[in-house]
C-alpha cells in the first residue's frame, strides 16, 4: 500500500501541477504546436522520474541494493514513451524544415507580376498615412492624458492595429486597465473605450462605448481573450491577434488560425479566422476565403515577408540558397503599409541576397487575402531613400520614417515622414525611387508635392499630365475655414455639388479673395471624406 502510495500522490501532485501549467501557458492541444509537444514530454519525462524513484531498487534507508537500479516494468515503460516522443519530435522537426522540403517552400505564394500604372494610382491626401504607429501612439497617449474620467483608471494598450475605416487609412487600440487593482474596480463594466487615429489627417478620437470591452488582453482569467479562445477552441494554434472595428465602429478580436502544410512544424499559413465581439464574447469561426470584407488584417506583415522569402530564396533549392546564392532575391528590412481596394496591403521591396544597395522590385501582399503583387521597378533601397532625405534636413536632426510607395506624376515614388527627437511629424520628403538624388522636402504634403514635381521637370524625368483630373466650375454656397497643423485650409461648398473641396491657403493664396456667390473652377483629387484641390482657377464673367 505504501509503495503504490508513493506512486499515486506524485501523480496526482502532477496532474493539479500539469493543469495549473495549462491554465497559464495556454497551449493548443495539437500535434502541430511545439508547446503542447514541450508540454507532454516534460509531463511524461516528471511521470517516468517520480515512478523511478517510488520504484527504485533501495532499501529502507535510501542506500541501492544489489541489481538494477530501475527495473520496474511501468518506469521502463514510461521513459520508453518519453524517448519515443522525443524521437517524433526531433525527426518531425527535420522533416517539416526547408532543407528536406525547400521545393514545397517556394510554392507556399503565389506571385502574380502587375503593372505599377494600372495598380498604384494618384491618391488624395486625405488618403495617405503620414504617422507610423510609434507616432500614433504618441498621439494616443497624449490625447488620453488630457481625459480626466479614464487617466487615473485606463491606459492606452500598444495594439494600434492599422486598418481602412471608411476608406480612411486609421489605427485603432483598446484601452487596458492601469493595474490589477483597477481591474478588480472596472471589470463589471469592462473597457469603456478604444482610441481612433486617423492616419491622414491625425485627428485623434477616444470613441467612448456604452457597453465595456468585456474580452481583451487587458483581463485576467476567463475573460482574458487568450483563455477564452483556448477553453473555446482547445486545438486551434492561433497567430497574433488584431483588434479591429467594423464599419458601425464596434470592436471585434481578430484571430487568425495557424495551418502547418509541411511536416509537423513547418509550411505555415492561416487556415480559419475566429471574429470574436469584444463587447459580447460573441464568437464565429471562417474559413480563411470566407472572411467578411471589412476584416483587413488577417496575415501578418512578418509572416507574408517570410514567406515571400521562401519564394525568391528557395528557386534552386536550400543549399543555393545560403552557398551559391544564385537568382536569390529577399525582401528588404522593413515594411510599410498601403491601403488599396479597400483593403490593407503590406509593401516591401525586393532585392538580391547579395545586400547591395539597390531594389529589383517591390511586392505588395493582401493582409486579408495574401494576394501577393510583383512590380519590377528597379531602383534605389529604401534605407538610402531615408538616409538622402535626411541628409536634406540633417542640421534640423531629424529622422526618416520607413517609406510609403506611392505615385506622384506618374513616378513610383518614396513618401518619408520626417520625424524630430520627440517623435513629432515635422517635415515630409518625396525620393524618386529610380533616380534618388531627386529629393524633395515640405512642411506639408501639398508643398512637398509640388517641390517634388517641379525637381522632376528639373531632373528631366517627364511627369504625367494632370490635366485628367477632375474640375468642377459653380458658384460658392459656404466658406468654412480650418486649421491643419498650423496650415490654413477653406473648406468649399458649390451649389451644384454635395462634395466637399479643401483648399490649403499658403498654396493658393488666390482663395481668399473669394466669397459666397463667387463662381470658381477647381480642379481636384477625389478622396473618401473630402476633395483635395490641386488648383483653382478664377472664372472670368465678360460684361
């Protein structure tokens, strides 16, 4: 009775231990994950050394006796299943990596080649996300500095996911309780915010709900979102989740799925979605091609690069792929986003494994979908980009944000944010992707623009004519008048139109001239919210 009590108390000690191990570390309860993997061998490996020593050949005093040391047939057993699992494990892993299956690697993308001109057309300004998410935050934090009612309770979490709200490129975050003591204040009402940054504009607004996010990382235990979807999906292995709003502005979590294709660690892909309501705990499983329009990211940046690399890597097999290196291409270090199609894209560009200083192209890869677009563009890195932007500016210190790809004049072309030390947007800088001595600097991005097409002409890059956008010619119905960064904006109304027109002041200093019942031509670039004016023509009435 005793002996087969030394067996049994250990055991049970190590299913409470094991369970207490789960509840923390969460891991999926599927071959393909190597935490359960590391979960089962350490749980079988604590099995085999407790029954070893409850059954070990030694007298009443703890001294060994003649013979085995452990010849009980159940220890024998346990390490025989202990080494087996190991076993599995170390040949599944060999098996599952890209020096086996380098072939299998290369085909996990597909790669359509597109036409840069046909894809990436001129956008509005209000279109184009000047902040990076270290300057959200900052922007995030300040704003919640200022709102006395949630300061002393809530912070701002560092989510900050980027995504297309009504067509506008804007970052989103939850707040998160201060501490765990204020957890134990709030938690009946959960959440009572998420912060809204519009990427454009960098208006920054703190949208107050009138239910709590009761689901978040910011909760602890069932209502942590992490364990929550764990007891709900106990085998699923899910990637970074993203917090996102549809287009009513309610909060969901987004938890893409991971799917092993090769092996049992390797080829990983997204295979489902689970759409969790963080208000609600509402939550629904799709498959990755059935995932509503309004999710737009699903694929992570880090995960669609890496597996680009294993598409222009692996074209000749693993070991060309670190000896010889021939037609070895990879992506360049860092990323930027892109909103096209109503969806998040991830930009990057292309250059040879070599590291030389140059791009052979560019990709831009769906986060929603994976579609994954090839544009052979050549022409200056990113980082030398950065480093002749800066070097317009560098008695000011400021430094250059990666850059966003963009089309000015027809050109594929560098848009930088240049940043001061305290993370403050000061300037903006245009860097021609082909020629990158072509460098064009402003305080906002209508001067910017214009310095950088007119550095084009000068350059003798030809620019496309503008005359293809759109003009509209009536008589002014309102006048409201706006600051943008310390910039001076109209913002028009004409009795023939429902749109709006901005018009910034320093550009066209002509618009204050005008008054209601004025008639104008403006031309202008269409945007979600507003029309960007890119000129103003004074209409001239013969008496």
């Amino acid at each position: 009775m005793k002996k087969f009590l030394k067996i049994i108390i250990p055991l049970v000690l190590i299913v409470i231990a094991g369970y207490i191990y789960y509840y923390v570390t969460l891991p999926a309860i599927n071959i393909h994950s190597p935490g359960f993997w590391f979960f089962i061998l350490i749980a079988f490996l604590v099995i085999s050394t407790c029954v070893g020593f409850a059954t070990a050949n030694l007298d009443k005093k703890g001294r060994r006796l003649p013979g085995p040391m452990f010849k009980n047939k159940l220890f024998t057993i346990s390490m025989g299943i202990t080494l087996a699992l190991l076993a599995v494990y170390l040949i599944g892993s060999l098996l599952s990596s890209p020096i086996v299956n380098a072939g299998k690697y290369q085909q996990l993308l597909t790669i359509s080649e597109r036409d840069f001109q046909e894809d990436i057309k001129e956008i509005s300004y209000n279109e184009i996300p000047i902040l990076d998410k270290d300057s959200a935050a900052l922007l995030g934090s300040r704003t919640m500095g200022s709102i006395l009612e949630y300061v002393s309770q809530f912070e701002v979490s560092n989510n900050y996911t980027q995504i297309n709200y009504q067509s506008a490129p804007t970052r989103v975050s939850p707040l998160r309780y201060g501490s765990f003591f204020k957890w134990l204040n709030n938690r009946s009402k959960g959440v009572p915010a998420y912060m809204k940054i519009d990427m454009a504009t960098q208006e920054v607004e703190l949208v107050k709900l009138q239910e709590g996010i009761k689901y978040s990382e910011a909760e602890h235990f069932g209502r942590n979102i992490y364990r929550y979807l764990r007891f709900h999906y106990p085998t699923y292995i899910f990637d970074t989740l993203n917090f996102e709003i549809d287009d009513e502005g309610t909060p969901y979590w987004i938890c893409p799925v991971k799917d092993y294709t090769i092996g049992l660690f390797g080829g990983q892909t997204i295979g489902n979605v689970v759409i969790v309501n963080a208000i609600t705990g509402e939550h629904k499983d799709y498959k990755i091609d059935e995932v509503p329009q309004w999710v737009d990211r699903v694929y992570s940046a880090e995960l669609l690069i890496t597996l680009y690399d294993y598409y222009g890597t692996l074209k000749h097999g693993y070991w060309n792929s670190v000896i010889s290196q021939k037609d070895s291409l990879q992506t360049t270090d860092g990323y930027n986003y892109i909103a096209l199609e109503d969806d998040v894209w991830v930009y990057t560009g292309v250059t040879s494994v070599g590291g030389d200083e140059s791009n052979v192209g560019f990709v831009l890869m769906n986060q929603r979908t994976a579609e994954t677009r090839y544009y052979s563009i050549s022409g200056a890195e990113e980082y030398s980009a950065m480093a002749s932007a800066e070097g317009k500016v560098q008695h000011l210190g400021y430094r250059a944000t990666f850059p966003l790809l963009l089309n000015i004049g027809g050109e594929p072309t560098y848009f930088i944010a240049l940043k001061d030390a305290a993370g403050l947007v000061k300037n903006y800088a245009m860097v021609n992707i082909s020629k990158y001595n072509i460098v064009a600097i402003g305080d906002t991005v209508n001067e910017c623009e214009k310095k950088y097409l007119s550095a084009l002409k000068s350059g003798g890059v030809t620019v496309l004519d503008t005359t293809n956008l759109p003009k509209i010619t009536g008589t002014i119905s309102k006048i409201a008048e706006g600051v943008i960064d310390g910039n001076s904006h109209y913002y028009i109304l004409l009795n023939n139109s429902t749109e709006i027109f901005d018009v910034e002041v320093a550009s066209y200093l002509s618009i204050i001239k005008y008054n209601v019942g004025d008639t104008i031509t403006l031309t202008y670039s269409q945007g979600a919210a507003v029309n960007t004016v890119v000129e103003v023509v004074e209409v001239v009435e013969l008496e």
